[in-house]
C-alpha cells in the first residue's frame, strides 16, 4: 500500500460524512479526463462511525454496493483519507542528487511525524528546489495513524477489493480545483461537516496544508438556536438564503456573520503565513469547495474579507462528460471533488 505514489489501473473511494463517492476516469492530465464509471450513494454518519465489527461489515457491504451500482470491474482502490486522520507538512532539507536525497530521507521522516514510527505509516514527495531558497528542497510529508489505516484497509479488503494508495483528502482537492501552470498561488478551501481543510498551491506543488476546527455544523447549530428552528431547517435556511441581508430580515445573515468572522482572519492567517515563508509569491485566488461553494454570496464574503479574488471550486474542469452524466450528477457535483482529485492521480 501506498500512502501517496502512483497506483496504476485503480478507481478513487471518498467516504464522506452523508454520502460516498466512486469515479473511475480515463485519459490523463496532458490529454484529458473522461468520466467513465460513478456512484453517489447517501450514508449515515452513524455507519462511517460505528468502529465495531458489525459497523466495519455494514460499510463493506455500503461500498461493495457502490461499486457494483457503478459497474467497475478493477477491484483497486485509491482511497480518500480525511484530513482530521492525517498529519501533512512541508519541509525543507539540504538539496542533495535526488536518489542520494532518497535514500537519506528514509531514515529522517521520524524527524517530521508527529507519532512514534511503529504506530504509524508515513510517506513523502520530493517537491523540488523550495521557491523561497534554491539551496533547500522541499518535501511532503504526510502520515496516519497505522492503527487507523490497517483496520480501514482490513474493512476493504473483507469485500474483496484491494486499497493500493491512500492520499490525504485536501490534496485530491487541490489536484481536481486548481489549474497547473498558474503563475500566482491558489488557496483551496473546502468548508465539510466538521472541519475546513486548506491547502494553498504554488508552481503546481502543495505549500501550505491544514486543517482548522469547525465546519458547517458550527453554522447550522447556531442558525438552529438563534432562530429556535430544527436542525434540518437551519440547513436549508443557509443553503438557500445564505449570507444575503434582504433574506428573513437579514437573520440568517447576522448569525452567520458573528461566526464567521474568525473563519476568515484563518484564511486570511494562512495567506500572509505564505507570503511571508515565500517572498516572491502572491496569493493570486481562493477557490471555493464543498459547503463553501454551496452557501449564496460566501464567495464574496471571504473576497470582502481576506482581500483576495474567490470563486467557487469546479472539480470537472478537466473531466469530460455526457450530457446524461451531467443530468444525474447535476445535483451533487460539487460534492465529487476528493474523487475526481483522487482519480487524477498519475501513475507515475
């Protein structure tokens, strides 16, 4: 198993927190994507939260169905591993030839996971020369717990399937929600249930990768109490009026804006820790993903806030579909970005 490199004949898992998604692509970056097989399945948070044997069965069971609604024959997997369970920085060591780097940072990775070696599986990618000191070299280093990662790959397994990579969520979404080549940096911001994964890239690496507390469930309990409204109202409530004034007399709006406000001094946080570690490097846009994408006018909240151009996140930009496709998913696509990022992996 892999946590990070290259998979061959595979297709990409993200179990999220309502839903699963499967994509199989075909085609590659250079040339293309095509979406060739999916699946979009809704789930309880109580079955990807039952670690009991029975739970791990039942998920099994949810996947292997996903995969057959879908009709994949490969039985590889390249699986979504969220944030919260992973640990991923970047770090700099001496510029060394890069089998003799390699081989040198084998034995130093201990040096930069946050958990003794034995309990965890870690792995890392030479990114190259660092932008800010062509005597350094960067490199990603991301790990899980190994006790986590062994009973995820056991569950797998059990069905029959074959995990053969595991990446960190927040990088599939940086792979499918940015465009290589970009001269400025982009900031990918992925609002989920429970937490905001961010993830800035910059000549087409990852630089900047965390995770901060409180997600969308921050916001619908406090519409929830505020208006003294149920739970699911409160959702709707955001995902229809959102941040506009002249919706529910402007209600909605002041509640979310008390909250949000130390949501976007993190954002903002994270841009001026990058220009300051990057010299010559700006922050040129933000892309949306996720809640985030979803809730009106928040794109021009976090541009308001953070001073930096933000559109919402397409994670199709690339891929190719027929209209029929695009007819089924119409509804749910925004929600496909860990698993198109993940199906966009090379095989290097």
């Amino acid at each position: 198993m892999n946590l990070l490199h290259g998979v061959g004949d595979f297709f990409s898992l993200d179990i999220g927190t309502n839903s699963m998604r499967i994509v199989q692509l075909s085609g590659s970056g250079q040339h293309g994507w095509t979406l060739q097989k999916y699946a979009y399945v809704p789930i309880t948070q109580q079955l990807t939260q039952d670690s009991s044997d029975l739970g791990k069965k039942r998920l099994g069971e949810a996947i292997l169905g996903a995969v057959n609604q879908a009709g994949i024959k490969t039985k590889n997997i390249a699986l979504g591993l969220p944030a919260s369970k992973t640990f991923t920085s970047i770090v700099e060591t001496e510029t060394l030839p890069e089998k003799e780097l390699a081989k040198s940072f084998k034995y130093e990775i201990d040096k930069y996971v946050p958990m003794a070696m034995s309990d965890a599986k870690a792995d890392y990618v030479i990114l190259g020369p660092s932008p800010n000191d062509p005597a350094k070299t960067e490199v990603l280093v991301s790990s899980v717990a190994k006790e986590y990662a062994e009973s995820t790959m056991e569950m797998i397994e059990k069905t029959g399937l074959n995990i053969v990579a595991m990446e960190p969520e927040p990088l599939a979404l940086a792979r499918a929600l940015t465009t290589p080549g970009a001269i400025d940096a982009t900031m990918v911001v992925d609002l989920g249930e429970g937490s905001t994964d961010i993830v800035i890239m910059y000549k087409d690496k990852p630089r900047l990768v965390r995770s901060i507390p409180g997600g969308v469930d921050v916001l619908i309990r406090a519409v929830a109490n505020g208006l003294n409204v149920r739970v699911d109202q409160a959702r709707q409530f955001i995902l229809k009026f959102g941040l506009d004034e002249n919706q529910v007399e402007g209600q909605v709006f002041k509640i979310l804006g008390t909250h949000l406000d130390n949501y976007a001094a993190e954002l903002a946080k994270s841009v001026r820790f990058f220009q300051t570690k990057y010299i010559n490097g700006r922050v040129g846009g933000i892309v949306l993903s996720s809640y985030a994408s979803m809730i009106p006018l928040f794109p021009e909240y976090i541009e308001a806030k953070t001073n930096v151009p933000t559109m919402r996140g397409n994670p199709w930009q690339f891929v190719r579909t027929t209209s029929n496709q695009q007819r089924t998913l119409a509804n749910v696509s925004s929600e496909f970005a860990v698993a198109i990022g993940l199906s966009e992996r090379s095989n290097d």
